[in-house]
C-alpha cells in the first residue's frame, strides 16, 4: 500500500510541475488524483482489503496525502486567478466607464398557454374547486368505459385516441383523472383537472393532435343544472369580462344526461356579427352536463344519494380568442418571436 500511495505522489508532483502555469490543466488534476473516481478514492475503498491494524494507518497517510495536493493545487490556481485579474485592471482604459450597460441576455417569458391554464385554474381555485393531475397513459377503463362508452358507443371514434401496448393508451381528454379522483374520495367532490390530451386529428389551423383541456367536476348532494350556470356565469365573466353573456344549447355527450355546449358573446364584436364567429355573435367555449348516473356508479358513488356536474374546455381555443391568434399550430413551433409577446 506504501509503495502505490508512493508512487501516486510521484505522479502528481511530475504532472503539477508540467501544469502549474495551466488552469485548465490544474482542473484535470483535481479530478485525477482527488475526484470521486480519481485515484485517492480507488486507493481508499482498497482499505477494506486490509488488516484492522493497517487501516487506521493508511487511512491516515492517504488523507494527508489528499489534503497536500489539495493545498498545491488550490494555491496554484487562487495564484493563477490573482494573476488575471490583476493584467485585465491594468489593460483597463482609464477613461473606462463602469456606469456603461451590460450586455442584455435573454430572460424567458411564460408562455400562453400556460399564462391561460393558470388563470383558469385560478378562478376555479377562487371558487372552492381543487387542481387535480392524472397520468397521461391511461387505461381503457378509465379513458372509456368508466365514463359510459362502451366499446360499440357511437360516439367512442370521436375520443378514439393513440394506443399503446396491453390496452393502454394517450388520453383523449382529462376525465379519467376524475375517474381515479372519485375511486379514491368520497363526496363531495370539487375538483378541476387540467393537462395535454392526444387524439388522431389531422393538424390545421384550428386543429392539433396534442392539445390541452381544463375539466371541472362538482360532486354532492342536491347538485342541479342551477349551479352548473352560475358558476360557469361566474367563470365566464370573470375571464371575458362583465358584460360577457352566455347561453346553453342542448348537446351528447355520452357521461353527462342532460348535456348542453355552453356560448359566450363574441368578444370580438361584442355579440353584433364577425367573421370570427360566424356573423352569429356567438362563441362556442365548452360543454357540460350533470354527471351520468352510471358514470357514479362506476365509482362506486350511490347516484340516488348524489348528483353533480362536469364541464370541459379547450385551452387553445381560450387562448385564441384571448389573444386573437388564428392559427393553433403557432403554440407549438417553439418560435422565440411568438412566445415573447405574451
């Protein structure tokens, strides 16, 4: 052991005096002799291979040996740094102004989307709803039939999705973290649900194979369509303004009966008729419904004894008419230009 510790300082002192003028060679050093994989730490963990009498000794010259190339190496380097600093003060101009501004780097900004999802999230949290997370790998269960859409629905090619091995597969919304929330929790229940969903669309302007979604899911007792409209009164005027108004048109959606498409007034043209809505004056934001009977009973939640709603919504679409954009493509081309507007 004597003999390669020896040895190991031989080598360093023949490699310091070729490097000491070098920084960037003292650095290599470091790491040599004293880095975790460098040769101090190989020699060390050899001590378990020793007598109990021989360790404590060659513990103790191996830690000096450390703590001497330690102190050669950090004194060459402070000396070198000391060095630099003291030739960059005397090239320095006399009339160098110090007050002058630094170079300006770039700072990052958020972006909209998520500027849209916490603001969205942040009324809902105002009114007592609570951010819940799922996974994006789900289950067929839980994407499915959990929420009243059996394998030979209809309406099950419109959420159909990306599939993965053994029946697993990229959600095609964030109800089935609402699923797995109320396996888990009885009533009442009052959560919000945002996160990226995948379905198989074909990208265009308004269109996007990835997107996200903010769903909101209010479980208790004597729940009806009332409170439905008001908090989504509430939310709407709250997120377009006080003079937004809103309207509900009956619609299908397999885990909610009855179930409607919730409109705003255009913000654009305040309801009289663009080209952004169509000359009706208004905007289609979400759907929603109160929960189906058979979607509580998959959880496992006595819908006699419980009613609810659930609404759901498009982050780009939001975000769009927000910030005018016309172009759903422009979120994800990761264009520096674009992001730094917002």
């Amino acid at each position: 052991m004597e003999e390669i510790l020896k040895k190991i300082e031989q080598e360093f002192e023949q490699n310091f005096a070729d490097a000491q003028a070098q920084a960037g060679k003292l650095e290599e050093l470091k790491i040599k002799f004293l880095g975790r994989k460098g040769q101090l730490n190989t020699v060390f963990k050899s001590l378990s291979g020793l007598s109990q009498q021989d360790r404590p000794v060659f513990g103790k010259r191996i830690n000096e040996l450390k703590e001497k190339i330690e102190k050669k190496l950090n004194g060459r380097l402070t000396a070198l740094n000391e060095r630099v600093s003291k030739a960059s003060a005397d090239r320095r101009p006399e009339n160098f102004d110090i007050t002058l501004p630094a170079i300006k780097k770039d700072t990052g900004s958020v972006h909209p989307l998520t500027q849209v999802i916490d603001q969205i999230c942040g009324l809902f949290v105002e009114m007592g709803f609570m951010i819940v997370e799922g996974p994006e790998i789900e289950t067929e269960y839980h994407n499915f039939e959990a929420l009243n859409i059996p394998l030979e629905h209809p309406s099950r090619e419109a959420f159909d999705t990306f599939y993965l091995e053994n029946k697993y597969l990229l959600r095609s919304h964030t109800s089935p973290a609402q699923i797995r929330f109320m396996e888990e929790h009885k009533p009442p229940v009052q959560i919000v649900v945002p996160g990226k969903v995948y379905r198989p669309d074909a990208t265009d302007a308004s269109h996007s194979f990835m997107f996200h979604q903010i769903e909101g899911l209010l479980i208790d007792k004597g729940i009806t369509f009332a409170h439905l409209r008001g908090v989504l009164s509430v939310f709407a005027k709250k997120l377009f303004g006080e003079k937004t108004k809103m309207r509900f048109r009956p619609s299908f959606f397999p885990f909610t009966e009855p179930s409607a498409e919730v409109d705003i007034s255009c913000i654009i043209c305040a309801g009289r008729g663009c080209s952004v809505c169509g000359q009706s004056g208004w905007l289609e934001i979400l759907g929603s419904g109160l929960v189906h009977p058979k979607v509580l009973e998959a959880c496992n939640v006595n819908s006699r004894k419980y009613s609810g709603f659930a609404f759901g919504l498009g982050v780009e679409r939001v975000a769009m008419l927000k910030y005018g954009i016309d172009d759903i493509r422009l979120f994800f081309e990761n264009d520096l230009r674009f992001i730094k507007q917002f």
